[in-house]
C-alpha cells in the first residue's frame, strides 16, 4: 500500500517535495493498469494548469499511464471543465487535471476523472492507491506501450459548446474578467470576445509562479473594484483551474455561488422541474428563505461539489453548487465549470435585460460567521461537552438560527459556522461554541471569517 491518499478533490501537496515525479509516474502507472483491466478505451486525457511545476507532473503522469500500455492525449494548459468535457465525449477511459486549483503556486495536485466526466469513485481512487508503487508483473513492449499523443480537437469541441450556450450573444454588454493567471487564461477572454462582449481582462500573464496571487476567485475584491472602475455590467472571477466562478455586481458587490443559483433560479423559475435547488450546510439562510418565497425547494448535502452532483443525479435538479463558486448544471456536465457558469449568468442578463444589480438585491444575506478553530479531528469527534455546547446553542437559536460545526477534511482544524437573523445573536451563539473548545480542550481561534458578504476557504 502506498502513501498517497486521495482528498476531497485528489491529491495535492507541495511539487517535487510532496508531489513528486516519481510518484506521478507511480499514480499514472497505477490509474493505467485499471484502465487497461477495463473495458473503457485504452486511452486517457492529460490537461494542466500554469504552476511551473505542471509540465514536469504532467510527463511524469503521461509516462506512468504509457508504461501500462495506455496512450495518454495530452492538451497542455487547459481548464478542468476541458478535461471532463473531453473525457465524456470522446471516447477516453479515464482523464486527469495536473492542477491544485485554489492553492498557491508551490503546490500541485493529480485530479482523476472517470470516463463520464464525473470524478472518479472512491473505490477507483482506493484501487489506485493500492496499486501505486506495485511493479507490473509484466510490462508491455514495441506496439504494446502507450503513445504520447497532442491533440486540439477536444480544445476547438470544446470551445464550440461554450458557444452554443449563448446562441444569441453577447453584444452590448461591457465585462471585466480575472483569470487568476491561471488555466483559463486564453480561453475565458476568447470565448467572450467570441460572443460579442466587451471585455476587459486582467489574471491573464502567467509566469508560473503567480497563479491566484493576485487576484480571481479567492481574492474577488480585486475583480469587484475593477467592475466598478470600468463600468462593467458583470465581473468575473475564476479560480486557477477555472472550476468555479464568482461575481461582482455593477455596484462592486460580490455575487457568490448562492447568489450565482439565486440568479439563475429567478430567471428559469416558471419552467424549473423538480423545483428544487441543491446547496451545501453553508448556503446562507438568506437564500434558503427566497428560494422558499418563489417555490424552489433549497435541498443541502455535505461540503463538496461531488455530493452536489450527487443529489442532482438523484434528484434530477437543473442547478446546484456551493458558495464558493462551485456550480453544477448537469444538462452542460457533471462537475462544477467556472466558464459554463459565467455563460449561463451572462445569458440570463442578455435575455432577462436586467441587471446584475437588479438580481444581487433579490434578498439579504443572513449574517453568518465562521471561525476556524485549532482543534484536531480525534478530540473533537470525542468530546461530550462541545457536542453539549453545540446542543445547547441549537436550542436557543431555534428558527431564528442555524449551527454547522464540522472538523476540516485535510487541516487540524474544526469549523465553527453560526447564522443567524440577527447579528448580535449570530456572535453571541459562536462564541459560546468556541469558548467552550477554547477552555476544555485548549484549542485556539486559527481565523475569522464574516461570511454575510465575503467567501470562506
């Protein structure tokens, strides 16, 4: 058994320390040998980010999946939505994202996603990780071995589809977009000007280094003073990996995922079946309470976007995501793409002539505060007296509030997340919770966050 271990969006660490060639070798090898077991086509799609580190991952990975007799189609500097785009429509087994998406540059990470699109199972990754390091018993030679190949059709497909979701274009209005210098640094302006748009871009000089640094999704106040210093209509902030997007109103007020899905909902309300729209425990309840007032049923799952496409599947919903930018149309895909969200936003502006200030005031946020705690994940599943503490503030908050406290999946930290109707009861409930870690357990506020108008990690 390896000691890779798979996370909530595959492997990540810190490249050539963490993340190694060797190792990338060894996952691709690994990840191959399945494919080659399959019945899936004995081809995988490799795309990457712009980390400096990305082109030698992304040959270390290619060279693993080749050595288990698996051509690898490798597209160079690509958006995730790319990858799964072209994993489920051209006939791929398998295909993978060298990317850490939000994380900065040092680090990199091995996404897996499944030949539909969707990331790869669990017990995909638990069979890659029981295979990495584990030597073929036969390696394939002459025709046998993999081919490297670079290709752009899936590129120019892709690029297509994007442009068929705005059939009517987007003359006359003005956007400033963010890439974060990141892997859609090309694509997301082209695919803009492509549909008639004005555009003014920023995030769009990667040097390897300065991927989310300056800006983009986890920094949008970089894009929300932009959209108000050149008048835009909308501004747009995509992560390095262009997965999620996020939004800045004509006012400069941030447009996060709920009130990405609040926009959207409003729009397509009279013909949205099943009604519903799937959210995370942290979607504020805000929005839960207008998607209420218009008929829309708000359904939560846990944090991650996997268990949004999750309940979308069973559910049948059009739309889904979390406040982070996350957002899921599964008639476009399985899997959270920042590029088909910044269309269909855009989309419902062109069609809908109103504008992005119009539909951030559809309702106010609740407050809501989160505090991060140094605590590890052992003391606090075991503790009786915060789960007491917890009970407690439930209690007292009733209809008024909300608690979701939740130990982070890759940090020794318990997230402590407290809303409310009511600022001063928000902050008195949090702090009852946190105290009582604090004194019992001897745990420390690692951070704050106000989240009423501001994104968390």
């Amino acid at each position: 058994m390896s000691g890779i271990k798979f996370g909530t969006d595959g492997i990540r660490g810190i490249a050539n320390s963490q993340l190694t060639p060797e190792l990338c070798f060894q996952i691709g090898q690994a990840a191959g040998r399945l494919i080659a077991m399959s019945e899936e086509p004995n081809r995988v799609v490799i795309g990457r980010d712009t980390r400096r580190s990305g082109p030698m991952l992304g040959a270390a990975l290619a060279a693993g999946f080749c050595s288990a007799g698996v051509d690898a189609v490798t597209l160079g500097i690509v958006p995730t939505g790319l990858v799964s785009f072209a994993a489920r429509t051209n006939h791929y087994g398998l295909g993978a994202v060298i990317s850490a998406s939000h994380n900065p540059a040092p680090d990199n990470g091995v996404k897996l996603i499944a030949h539909d699109g969707k990331k790869v199972s669990e017990d995909f990754e638990q069979r890659v990780q029981a295979f990495t390091g584990e030597e073929l018993s036969e390696r394939p030679t002459g025709g046998q071995v993999g081919a490297l190949i670079q290709v752009n059709e899936d590129v120019d497909r892709y690029m297509n589809m994007l442009e068929s979701i705005v059939p009517e274009g987007l003359e006359g209005l003005k956007v400033v977009i963010d890439c974060a210098h990141g892997a859609a640094y090309t694509h997301a302006p082209e695919i803009l000007a492509r549909l008639g748009a004005e555009v003014i871009s920023a995030g769009c000089n990667p040097d390897g280094m300065n991927i989310n640094e300056e800006g983009g999704a986890t920094k949008p106040a970089v894009v929300q003073a932009m959209t108000v210093e050149y008048g835009a209509d909308l501004g747009i902030a995509l992560d390095g990996d262009a997965d999620r997007a996020v939004f800045s109103d004509s006012k400069g007020r941030l447009i996060n995922g709920d009130r990405t899905m609040a926009l959207w909902c409003e729009f397509h309300k009279s013909h949205l079946t099943p009604p519903i729209v799937v959210g995370t425990v942290m979607s504020n309840g805000g929005f839960e309470h207008h998607m209420r007032e218009i008929g829309i049923e708000l359904q939560r799952v846990n944090v991650g976007d996997k268990y949004v496409s999750q309940r979308l599947h069973e559910t049948g919903g059009k739309v889904g995501g979390e406040q982070s930018g996350h957002i899921i149309f599964p008639e476009r895909g399985p899997t959270g793409d920042g590029l088909i969200t910044m269309l269909e936003v855009l989309r419902v502006l062109k069609l809908s002539g109103r504008t992005s200030g119009e539909y951030f005031e559809l309702f106010e946020n609740w407050p809501q505060l989160l505090v991060n705690v140094n605590l590890d994940k052992a003391t606090f599943a075991s503790s009786e007296t915060i789960r007491n503490a917890i009970c407690e503030v439930e209690a007292q908050l009733g209809n008024r509030g909300r608690v979701n406290v939740r130990a982070s999946g890759t940090q020794p930290i318990v997230r402590v997340m407290v809303e409310a109707d009511d600022a001063e009861i928000r902050d008195e409930a949090t702090h009852k919770i946190v105290s009582v870690m604090e004194s019992a357990h001897g745990a420390s506020v690692y951070s704050r966050v106000d989240l009423t108008h501001a994104l968390g990690d």
